[in-house]
C-alpha cells in the first residue's frame, strides 16, 4: 500500500476539522443554514492555513444530496466524488498555469451549461493574483452577474495584485496564520492516532517552525517521525530544524549579562560546531528577551522555569535596549556576508551599549569643545591649615568641560550632568535619572582622573541622581544648535533674492532641507 503523506491524509473534510479560521467558518455555516449564498467567494491569506480546503468543503456544502447544508454528509455520491476529487461539477483552476485570456474565454464558454452531477457548478480558481489584465477584464462580466447554477471560489496568498473591479464583486474572507498552541494540539492528535511517540516540547518546537502553516507543520511532522525512526524528541527536533532550544541559550544570555565577550564568543562558537542556523537562533533570542520584559514587569504573566534565573542579572533598560538591538538584528541578517557574522555583531552591538563594558575611549569624540579660558575670581589668602576651592557655577562647568580632555563614555556622561558642588575636596555633579544606564564606575574613575590632572590635587567625585530637568552642558549646545537652525531658516525664507525666485517660479522652500 503506497504511503500518503501526513498533509493529505489529514486534510480536513467538513468544517468541524478545520484547525482555526473560527469567525470564517461561522459566517460560511450561518449563511447556508439560511440559504444565504453569495455567487463568488474569496478567500485570502498565507500558506498552507485552509484555503483551497475551505473551498472544496464549501463546493461539498453546496452540493451535497441532501440539501444545501454546513454539515454534508460525507457519504452521497457527490460528496464522496467531491473527497476523491472525481467529482465532474467542480472546476479546480491553477491559475498559475492558465493566466492566458484564452483561457479563461475557454472556461466562460463552459459557464452557461447547465450542472452534470450537482446542484451547481463551482469554479475553484487557486493563485487567482495569476490572472492576466486581460483575463480578469474577460471575467468581470459574468463574475458580476453569473448564471444561477455557478459559484466562484477564489484563493489568493496576495490580495492586492486582484483589481479592486474583482475584489469588489466577491465575498471576502481573510484566513489567519494559526496559533502554535492550536498547531501544538493538532499534532498531539495526530501523533496519538498514528501512534507515534512524541515529546510535546518537540511538538511545540514544530509548531513554531509551521510558522502558523497547518501544511508546514504537518509536513515537518512527517520528516521527524522519519529522522527520529518513528519517535519524536526534542533533541532530534532541534538537529533537524538547526534550531537551539532555551536551556541551550542560557549561557549565552549569562555571558551577556556578565558582559563577558569571550564566554560569548566560546559558545557561539560551540553552537556553529552544531550547525545551528542563526536566524532561528536570534528568534529565540528575542522570545527570551521579551519573556523577561514580562516576567520583570508583569512577574504572574507567565511561568518559564528556564528563564525564571535570568530575570534578575538584566536590568529592564537593558532588556528593553537588547530585545531592539536583537530585532535590528535580524531585520538586517540577510545583508551581511554570512548568518554566523550577522549574529556575532548583533551580540556585539549589544555588548557595545551595555553601560559597564570597557568601551576604547576612540568611541565617542567630544561634541565641539569650545575653546575657551575659564574664569576664576581670585580668592583672599586664607590660613595655611585651610585649602580653598575654585567656585563653579553651571556655564562654568560648560566651560571647564573641555579643559578635562574626555572622550568617549566618559565625556558622554559628563556632558549629561550638570554641577552640583565643590566643597573640600568633593565635586558634586547631577545626572538625570533617564540617563542612569550611563552610570558606570570605569567612566567615574575616568572623570575624576581628569579632575585630578586639572586642579593637580586628589579630587572625590560624586555624581547624585535627581529626576528633575536638568540645563546640561549637552542640551545648551543641542539648545543653541536649534536656535541657530531655526534663525538660518528665517533667514533665508526672509532674505528678498530668495522671495523673488520663489514668485518667479511659484516654487516653495524646503525647510527640512536647511541645515
């Protein structure tokens, strides 16, 4: 007996075995039932969730001998000559292959003859986006007032390239991509009743390869029952997709949260030892960022023992920051020279904004340091036994800013502060809580080395978190800069040469473009 494979075999032949698709199937069952039948359907959506099957369980509700119904029986002439696809009455069209308008002249010819077999005569046209112009200008005619004993399903994985002519003439239904948890289920049954033994965690793995494609996922079933010799486990599932699975990736998100590159870097390495594909690899990775969010804000949404240990190594801000940089990640994957490279400097990137990595200080340049002398007041003597202190005001520490030499990280930081105070030998400056991240030890040290060098004395920075608005010495220049953009361009939408050739050739300016 020849083997058939699990896609066929499973297909769905009534509406009950549809997986999914439930506000489609109710308004299809509730229309028959009233003998509400419009006279041309189409259904739309991506591959492999149902749409040429709903449309044969559709041609089988309609022409099934007992009546127009959304429960055939399954066991009449037609409806059993319907399943075997034998059935003279249905026209099943690839219009793929037949997008000449001749062919679809030759099918209209057909239209006006009477049923064979059925009650009527249903035209499945799969592909329809296949059609030329010119065919669906030959079929808009009769698919706007068909004869009464005809019915058109449609099916389409791209609804935009059908003239809107077409669209507007049909009942549409769109079919979504289906959940991997009803995917999950399905194939818990199907492996039941074939009995296969299964692991439901490489089940679920399955599932979300289908990517919400019932054919795909039963299709993936059918190579795992082979590779694993008629069982089905998770490590098997894992070789075979060169996926990973979460417990695989715990050491690299560990390694991530330490920051340290070089455990990283050993067990990517170790996981291109096992073939694994690296765009399957970054997918996970961001589930497992976007279970963490959740866990760390909403503790009760959902219950991973795996990623349970991980919640408290990332700060929410890093999460957040990673979860973007991974997606980034595997927008632009395709681009670079291979998967393997694309990966590493995603997990580079990551590394690189993480605030507590040692950043080279060649990084960052200096936002445009002024060159310009600091003002100090001079000071009366003072008793020997007592040491005086410059005085900073906030324009001073703008000033003084430059005279430091930072760069990198720890000029970022410190043109985001503003001062605080100098008392002693303690210099105070005042960060903003939104940009805490900043906050690193290596880029304090290197702020009070600088501190040190210029007034040529053992200086103790302290930098106090304050979540007020703060006048940085960064947001007056960004101030200034704007305040200058904005007088360029009344300069120039003022000066008369420019009003003459704007009257001259009723032309406009393009403000974005002044810079």
């Amino acid at each position: 007996m020849n083997y058939q494979v699990l896609a066929r075999k499973w297909r769905p032949r009534t509406f009950q075995d549809m997986v999914g698709q439930e506000s489609t199937l109710r308004i299809l069952a509730n229309a028959l039932e009233q003998k509400r039948i419009h006279h041309a359907y189409l259904f739309t959506g991506t591959h492999g969730i149902g749409k040429t099957t709903l449309a044969r369980i559709l041609a089988k509700c309609l022409n099934c001998e007992i009546d127009i119904t959304a429960t055939p029986c399954g066991k009449c002439s037609i409806c059993q000559a319907i399943d075997n696809g034998q059935f003279l009455d249905l026209f099943e069209i690839d219009a793929a292959s037949r997008t000449k308008v001749e062919d679809t002249r030759e099918l209209l010819e057909n239209v006006l003859y009477p049923p064979t077999q059925g009650r009527y005569k249903v035209y499945l046209v799969d592909e329809v986006h296949m059609l030329s112009n010119h065919s669906f200008n030959a079929l808009l005619k009769t698919l706007e007032e068909p004869p009464e004993h005809v019915k058109f399903l449609f099916a389409t994985t791209d609804p935009k390239r059908l003239p809107n002519t077409v669209l507007s003439r049909c009942l549409q239904f769109h079919l979504k991509r289906i959940p991997p948890e009803l995917i999950t289920k399905h194939l818990q049954h199907i492996c039941q009743i074939e009995n296969v033994q299964h692991d439901v965690l490489a089940l679920e793995k399955l599932a979300q390869a289908a990517n919400g494609s019932l054919r795909d996922a039963l299709s993936l079933l059918d190579q795992a029952i082979a590779f694993g010799l008629g069982t089905i486990n998770k490590n098997d599932v894992h070789t075979m997709l060169g996926s990973t699975s979460q417990e695989d990736l715990l050491p690299l998100l560990e390694a991530i949260a330490a920051a340290d590159g070089k455990r990283v870097f050993d067990h990517i390495s170790h996981l291109a030892d096992h073939a694994v594909a690296f765009q399957p690899l970054l997918e996970e990775l961001i589930n497992c960022f976007h279970k963490i969010a959740l866990m760390q804000i909403v503790p009760d949404a959902i219950t991973d023992t795996t990623i349970s240990p991980l919640v408290r190594l990332f700060t929410p801000e890093d999460v957040q920051l990673y979860y973007q940089i991974a997606l980034l990640g595997r927008r632009d994957l395709s681009f670079a020279p291979n998967p393997q490279q694309g990966f590493e400097m995603t997990i580079l990137r990551m590394l690189a904004f993480k605030p507590n990595v040692q950043v080279s200080e060649t990084t960052l340049s200096p936002l445009e340091p002024k060159k310009i002398e600091i003002h100090q007041e001079t000071v009366s003597s003072a008793p020997s036994n007592h040491q005086e202190y410059p005085s900073l005001t906030i324009p001073s520490w703008r000033e003084l800013l430059p005279k430091l030499e930072l760069s990198g990280m720890s000029y970022a930081l410190a043109s985001n502060c503003t001062f605080g105070s100098f008392v002693a030998n303690k210099f105070e400056l005042v960060l903003s809580t939104h940009h805490k991240p900043m906050l690193n030890q290596k880029s304090q040290d290197r702020i009070a080395e600088a501190l040190n060098r210029y007034f040529k004395q053992a200086i103790k920075l302290d930098i106090r978190l304050s979540s007020e608005e703060l006048i940085t010495p960064l947001k007056q220049q960004l101030d200034e800069q704007e305040l200058q953009l904005t007088n360029a361009k009344e300069t120039i939408m003022q000066d008369s040469q420019v009003k003459k050739l704007l009257d001259m050739y009723d032309a406009t300016v393009e403000v974005s473009l002044i810079k």
